[in-house]
C-alpha cells in the first residue's frame, strides 16, 4: 500500500484493489481570483497517478480543494465523491465542468470503495459551514483527513466512538480575511493574528492529543500569495498563514512534535519511519529555509497568470445597482430571521471601472437596496466593479471574494456580525431556512465545573458560535477561550463583547 502526500490537501491512497485521490488542489492558476498559490509549489510533480486515479474524494467547494481546472483533466472513467450538503453548489458545478460520474455521500454512512478500503464523509454539523472530514479505512490504518473543518467535540467523538484513528491530516493554518482586510493599525493587526494563530497551534495539538491517533500530519495550508499587493504577507507578522516550520517549532516548544510528520509535495507517507527525522530534513528546503528567495522565484514562474486576473477582468459599463437589487433582495425578503439577526446596513462601495455607493438595507423586508445617501452603515466592503460584477453574474461567490482579500473592510461598531457572513456566504433561501432550524434548536444546556486561581465557576459547555467544548478551552486575562475559533468570554459575566455574544457562568464558590 501506498500513501503519498501531493500537497496542500491532496492524498494519493493505493493498495492492491484501488486508487484514490483527495483534494486535488494541482493547478497553476492557484484559487480565489489568483491570490492564493500552492506552498510548496506541487504543479510540477508527475500528476498521472492522481488523473487517473479510481476515485477522487472532495471535501467541500473551496477552490484549494474543488480545483476544477485540475478535475476536467481526470480520465473519464475516474469516480467523483462528494458529501452530501443542503447546498447543491458543488453537484451543479461538477456537473456543469466534467463528464465523469459523481456519486453524493451521504454523512456517517461507510462506503465500500473496494475489498480493503472504507470511505466514510463526517460532515459538519454546524451548518456555517460545508465541510467534512473524510475517513478512510485502510490496510495501513485509519486515516482521518479533517482538512479545514471546524471540528466540533459531537463529530470527533462519532468518529473516535466508530473508527480507531492512526493517522490525522489536519489543517493547521489560517484560512480568514480578519483582521487582514480591515482598517486596523498594523499593531493591531498584528495583535489579533497572533493570537488566532496560536489558538489554532493549541487546538491542533490537543486534538491531535485526544484523537489517540499515531501520527499527525500537518496539512491543507497554508497557501502563498504571489501578486504585488500580497507578497509581502507571506513574510509579514500580520499574517494568519504561518507555515509548516512555525507549526512545528511550537510543537516542539510544547514537547509535543513526537510522531509530526511535516511532509513535502511528492512525499511517500511511512508510519514506519521516525517521523522527528522526516520533519528535520523537509524543513531544511529552501521553501522554509530561505523563503523569500524561494517565492520570489515561484512568482517569476507565476508572472503571467498573476496578471491575469486584473487585466482581464470586464468593467461594467453602467451602474451595479439594478444587479444588486437583483441579487439581494429576494435574499433579504426570503428570511426575517436574518433580517432581525443582522440589523443594520451595508455599505457596499464600488471603485474601478464604475464608482458608486449602494446601500443594503436588511431592517427592510422590501426595497431594501438602494443608492447611497449619507445613511449610517455598520458594516463597509469596498470592491472592484469588475470583481463585484462577477458576483452578481454568479460566476464568483461572496466566499470566493472573502477569501481572495481582494477588497477592503470596515465596521463600527467593531463587532463580528455572524449573522451577515453566514447571509453572503450561502446566498440562498434555502440554505437560510436550515440554519435558522439548526439555530433554534441548539441547546446550550450542558455545563462543566471549572476552578480557576482557587475558584469554581458553573459554565456553559458549549460555545454559541460553532459549538467548541469550552471545557478543553484555555484562560487567558480572565477569560475563557474556545479552542476552535478564540471567542474570548468574560470570566466575570460570561460576555464576548468583541463578538456581541455571551454564554451562562456562574461563580459558585
């Protein structure tokens, strides 16, 4: 059996019976209108075992893992697996790109790929995101491949309780545009990235320490950007990408890098082999060891497709305001618990081609989109019309926009509003409909005793943002942090004022 890691997210898994492959993300075009490249580049590797691969298994639409360009490549005979979401984003776009036959994976159930090889999709049960950790049973062991998702404590222990973990593949990097895009100072900036990153160093390694799994392979980023407005994050301590090398240092720091394998694009994974001396001889590549020179490198090879983008993209010729009628307010109309959940307006300012201000209005169930005229606004995007006019044609999702920190932002009051990503990331009604059914019925009723500096606190379990355990939370300046996302609530009164959130806590002696 073989298990050979390509990069990024990608696995290449074969035995005697079957090939399969996991997110290929293997095109030179990168992702997300060409701000984010493959780190370390894997275009050049010999990619004829993962086209024609038997199955190739997606974990959910994010262009570094629905890499389409690379899918239309796949020989036809080549399976296509896909979970099982309330969005049909996914299936539409296969089925609109590719030839070969997709079968949709239903959440929790085992599929027999072939005599020696299981395949098991645990999809996200929080619905702000589709996402799924994908489980393979193999002659080598279990490998569960959680890729980007959020994990949440119920979907860890459904796949602890049935599956015997040997291997965890396991992002380990940031994947957001805050603080990145927003109007902070660089000091604050730099401030909340640190902090997201080592929230995310911790929850990797406490996961990794509760999994009861052999091996940990640190994966699915973080990417590098190669255009002229982005090149100098990839060096930049405002950054939330921090790399293979960062990752593994703090796990040595924290005496915890046994059985770390940081591997490189083209690597054949051995559980055999000691995984401290694999991580030492891959982070001495120029890719870790002299990264600047590497990327400037990769960038000269990149030079062309970099500018792809902005020059090609289609100015519009008139206003975008009719197409944002369009676009937003059946969205708007379609749902009253995010018109009351959201509450306020936004701004969305458009520069290039077209300049002009729109309002989006979400306390107005009609007429809810118009010129701007001096209104206040809590939440501002300021977007290219060429970039903006992509969404409204659906050839770019909101997602797509966000993740390609192709724009500008700002809010006042500087609270997350949850509510308005969740609203632009789906841009569906029905999508709308499920959320708020999952939202009504959480129940936050669990509470852990926690002692703290020789005090006992009643506290609620679960965190009101994406369910994390708070009981596997630090404390940090008299607050308690969620392992999964870093909500930082008050010791005192249970308050998140950051995230305009709150969670029940109880000094009880």
């Amino acid at each position: 059996m073989v298990i050979k890691f390509y990069g990024h997210a990608c696995i290449y898994i074969k035995t005697d019976t079957v090939s399969i492959v996991t997110d290929p993300w293997l095109s030179k075009e990168g992702a997300f209108l060409t701000t984010w490249f493959q780190f370390p580049d894997n275009t050049e590797l010999d990619l004829t075992p993962i086209r024609n691969a038997d199955y190739v298994v997606l974990s959910h639409e994010h262009q570094d893992h629905f890499d389409v360009n690379f899918l239309k490549t796949l020989n036809p005979k080549t399976k296509i697996i896909i979970p099982k979401y309330t969005d049909s984003y996914l299936f539409e776009t296969l089925r609109d790109n590719v030839t070969n036959e997709i079968i949709v994976a239903s959440s929790l159930k085992k599929i027999q790929l072939s005599p020696d090889v299981t395949f098991c999709p645990v999809v996200q049960s929080v619905p702000i995101w589709d996402d799924c950790t994908l489980v393979f049973e193999t002659p080598e062991g279990t490998i569960v491949d959680v890729n980007d998702m959020k994990i949440i404590n119920t979907d860890f222990e459904w796949i602890q309780k049935n599956f015997k973990i040997n291997h965890l593949f396991i992002q380990f990097s940031g994947a957001n545009w805050h603080p990145l895009t927003y109007d902070y100072s660089h000091e604050k900036k730099v401030e909340i990235s640190k902090q997201k990153v080592l929230n995310k160093f911790h929850h990797v390694k406490n996961l990794f320490k509760t999994s009861g799994a052999q091996n940990l392979i640190p994966s699915a980023g973080p990417p590098c950007f190669l255009n002229d407005d982005h090149f100098e994050l990839n060096f930049s301590d405002e950054s939330i990408f921090p790399t293979q090398a960062d990752f593994y240092e703090f796990l040595k720091n924290e005496g915890a890098s046994k059985n770390t394998f940081i591997l490189m694009p083209g690597d054949t994974f051995d559980p055999k082999q000691d995984g401290a001396i694999v991580s030492e001889k891959n982070l001495k590549n120029e890719a870790f060891t002299n990264r600047r020179q590497y990327l400037e490198r990769y960038r000269e090879r990149r030079k062309n497709i970099i500018n792809q983008i902005p020059s090609s993209l289609k100015q519009p010729t008139g206003s975008l305001l009719e197409k944002c009628k369009k676009h937003f307010e059946p969205l708007i109309s379609s749902s009253l618990y995010f018109r009351k959940k959201i509450n306020g307006r936004l701004l969305l300012i458009v520069t290039g081609g077209i300049q002009e201000k729109i309002i989006i209005d979400f306390t107005k169930e009609k007429d809810s989109v118009k010129s701007f005229e001096n209104e206040d606004s809590f939440y501002n995007l300021e977007i290219d019309a060429g970039i903006l006019n992509l969404i409204l044609e659906k050839k770019l999702t909101w997602e797509q926009l966000l993740l390609s920190l192709r724009f500008k932002s700002s809010r006042n009051p500087d609270i997350y509003n949850e509510a308005l990503i969740i609203f632009l990331r789906f841009a569906d009604a029905n999508s709308y409909k499920q959320f708020e059914l999952y939202e009504t019925r959480r129940d936050f009723s669990d509470t852990f005793i926690l002692t703290h500096e020789d005090r006992k606190y009643e506290v609620q379990k679960y965190c009101p943002h994406a369910m994390g355990d708070l009981s596997a939370g630090r404390i940090i300046d008299d607050c308690i942090v969620c392992p999964n996302h870093g909500w930082a609530f008050s010791m005192e009164d249970g308050s998140c004022v950051a995230k305009n959130s709150s969670i029940h806590i109880k000094r009880i002696e």
